[in-house]
C-alpha cells in the first residue's frame, strides 16, 4: 500500500502573543477534533475482487508491504484478508481458494467523516492494525492504519511551528535581515528518493515569506538541494543543517561516512562515483560540490575517508533586505 | 509564449496545471542531468527531459520553473502528478523525441518573433 501524504491543513492564523498560541498544551486536543478520518487515511489502496485467490492476496501483500488487504468491487466493500488469514490459509491447505471464502467479513469499519479522535478510541478499544474508510454511500474510499495518524499530526504541528516562526520571523523581519535568526535541521536517509529535495524546498519557502531577494533565494536553495542530495546519493545518511543571522546564510550537511577520498577531486565538475542507478534518477553527474561552490560564498569540505564528511556553504543576504 | 501555448506546440498532454501554466516562458532547458538544469541562471524556464522522476518536479520548484514537459512519451511514474500537485508545478507529457522537441520549441519560439 503506498502511502498517500494527507494534504495539509492550514490552522487559522492566531495571535502568537495572544491567548490560543501555538505552544498551548491544548493544540494536539484541538487537532484530534478538528482533522477528519479522511483528512489522514491511506485513499491509494491495493485491493482485490472476490475471485482473488489467497496465493494472489499474499503476493500482493508481499509485494506493497502491507498486512492487510480490503476485497471490493466497483467500490463496494465485501471484507478484508489479513495476514493472519494468510498464515492460515498456508496452514490449513486452501491457500488456492477464493479469497471471498476465508476474508473476514465481521469487520469494524470508520466513516471518513468522523474527526480521528474517535478513530483513536476505535484504534484504543479493538486493537485492530487497520480499519477501512466508507464514505457515506458506504463505498470504500481509503484504510486507517495508527501510522496515517501519527504522519497527520507530525505534518500538523510542523505546519503550526512553521507558522509560529514565521510570525516570529516577520517581528524580526522589522529590524531588517541581519537581525534574522533562524535554524532548522532535516535528518536526511540513504537513497531516499521520494523526500529528497524537500529540505531545500522548506528552506526556499520559509525565505519567500521573508521577502528576501529571489536570486538570493535561487543561491541558498540549489546549494541547499544539492548538499541534500549529495548526502542522500553519497553517505550513509546525515544532517542538513541551515540557519540565517546576521545577514549569513549558513548550509551544513552533516554526514558520519564513508567519507571523501580526495575532497579536492570531488569537488571538480565532472566527477562522481556516482552508480548508474543514481545517475538513471539525473544526479551524480559530478556536478553537486561544484555547483554549491559556485553558488556560495564561502565553501569548505572537511572529509576523512572512513569517517565522515561535513560541507559548509555560506551565502551573505545582509544589506540586500 | 506561455507553458499552456508551448505544451500545445510540442503536442503535449497537461496533466497538472500548475501556477506557472500561463507565465511567459523566458528560457527553455532541454536537460536529464538536474545539477546542469540548476546551473542555468535564468528565471520562468521551461524544462524539458526525458526523465520521468520526482526529482526533475523538486529541481524544477528549486529553480522557479514555469513547467516541466517530459519528453519521448516516457510514461510517468504515479508519484510524479502527486509531487507536482504539491509543488504546483505544471506538469505535461510529450511524445516526441527531446531533439524534436527542442525543434518545435525553436519553430514555436521563432513563430512568435
């Protein structure tokens, strides 16, 4: 089952000095009550039609990663094959028959419009992995899993602190860059594809609502998507670290291995030890290091091989607000 | 020339229309090597590759691009209309080759002068 991003959504704005800020211990209440089932269930399903045999069922399972799989037809919902029905189906020698006769139909189902406290309490009273979604018509439109929540409420409170450092920012803002003081951190994984670049996008945004000037902007942002790719296509995983102050916008990629052999070579155009996967993706073309080099205006790599790699490029905005 | 008129020329299919879609193109890039795409100091550019990846979405965002056209009839992975929904970054498919693309871009651009 892959796993759908539920589409933020935005708070009202609110006072940052005034009753209900962000840091009220009551945000998270507030969340749970307002964010809908639907707002964070899983809508891109993997399912089955009844004539499915339960060999298909555990392939696909096998194949999305997933424990549990919703048989519907035309959106009508007829049950659910967990992997326990799996095991004993292997187990009991019918794992060749149509899913239909062993899914388990007596299923406790959500609807997509109950706020996802009460699918907490569901979740806190049946200890069920998953609960399929019916929208009012009583089609299947999506699956719950914990995980769907805890991502909903991450990408929430990040949305709220993100508005709280904006209103700080634009207080700040007042007395010009230079007394603009931000930091962020993204922890960033090996070889994932699917998040990379969205450090970089974050930072360019949270600079655009500071009105700082575009090819400013350009500078500290591709410098920043390349240190992130570089750390997702070449350590082990790492750290992408940025703040602006003092009219200095300061990118740190942090990574603990494998380290550069020769920080000098690597920072040449054209060269890479870069596979032909990564390069099959439009990167490792050897052009990363360079390219934060041309855009920064202080560059430095300190790397050991065997150990780790830090990058610090830095871009002046003082004097440019 | 707007992305909507240069998708039309390159005979190519919009499936996201984003905020770029109607922005005057200034500069087109013809590239599948996203560190060469953000080397090019240029604003409002088309970019036009053969790589059907989220990533082209991503450095496409980073550079302020009006749109992405992907080249060569490459069919697009599913994530790829999600990403560029997110991003809202107009987002066509085109069958023909990156060369003759790049050819229709000239004979569209020139049209225009």
């Amino acid at each position: 089952m892959s796993a759908a991003v539920p589409s933020p959504v935005l708070l009202e704005p609110k006072s940052v000095t005034g009753t209900g800020a962000g840091n009220d211990p009551l945000v998270l209440l507030e969340l749970i009550q307002r964010l809908k089932v639907r707002d964070v269930m899983t809508t891109k399903l993997a399912t089955v039609s009844r004539s499915a045999t339960m060999r298909e069922v555990q392939e696909l399972m096998r194949q999305k990663k997933i424990s549990g799989v919703p048989v519907e037809e035309d959106g009508r919902f007829f049950g659910l094959v967990s992997i326990d029905d799996i095991i004993r189906a292997l187990g009991g020698g019918y794992i060749g028959d149509p899913c239909s006769k062993h899914m388990t139909t007596k299923l406790v189902v959500l609807e997509d419009d109950m706020p996802i406290s009460f699918a907490l309490r569901y979740f806190d009273r049946y200890h069920y992995g998953r609960f399929p979604v019916l929208n009012r018509d009583r089609r299947l439109v999506g699956i719950l899993c914990q995980r769907d929540i805890n991502r909903a409420l991450l990408v929430e409170l990040s949305t709220e602190l993100n508005r709280l450092e904006a209103a700080t920012g634009r207080h700040l803002a007042q007395d010009g860059v230079s007394n603009l003081y931000l930091l962020r951190e993204f922890p960033i994984c090996k070889y994932d594809f699917e998040n990379a670049g969205k450090a970089a996008n974050e930072i360019k945004h949270l600079l655009q609502e500071r009105q700082i000037p575009p090819k400013i902007i350009r500078r500290i942002a591709v410098a920043a998507y390349e240190l992130e790719i570089n750390l997702c296509v070449h350590s082990d995983g790492g750290v992408l670290s940025w703040q602006i102050s003092n009219g200095r916008a300061v990118i740190i990629a942090r990574d603990a291995g494998p380290g550069i052999e020769d920080v000098e070579w690597a920072c040449r155009d054209g060269t890479s030890t870069a596979n032909e996967w990564i390069r099959s993706l439009g990167f490792g073309a050897g052009m990363g290091l360079a390219n934060v080099k041309r855009v920064s205006d202080e560059f430095e790599v300190t790397s050991k091989k065997g150990s780790g790699t830090t990058v610090r490029a830095v871009v002046i905005v003082e004097g440019l607000a | 020339m707007t992305m909507a008129e240069m998708a039309g020329a390159l005979k190519a299919e919009i499936l996201v229309e984003g905020e770029g879609c109607h922005k005057a193109i200034r500069y087109v890039v013809a590239s599948d090597l996203m560190s060469d795409v953000l080397l090019v100091d240029e604003e409002d550019m088309l970019l036009l590759t053969s790589l059907a990846s989220d990533q082209v979405l991503r450095t496409a965002q980073i550079i302020g691009a009006v749109g992405v056209i992907v080249v060569n009839g490459k069919p697009l992975p599913s994530s790829m209309v999600e990403v560029a929904m997110q991003l809202r970054m107009t987002l066509a498919t085109s069958k023909l080759s990156k060369y003759d693309a790049c050819i229709a871009v000239h004979g569209a651009l020139g049209a225009r002068v």
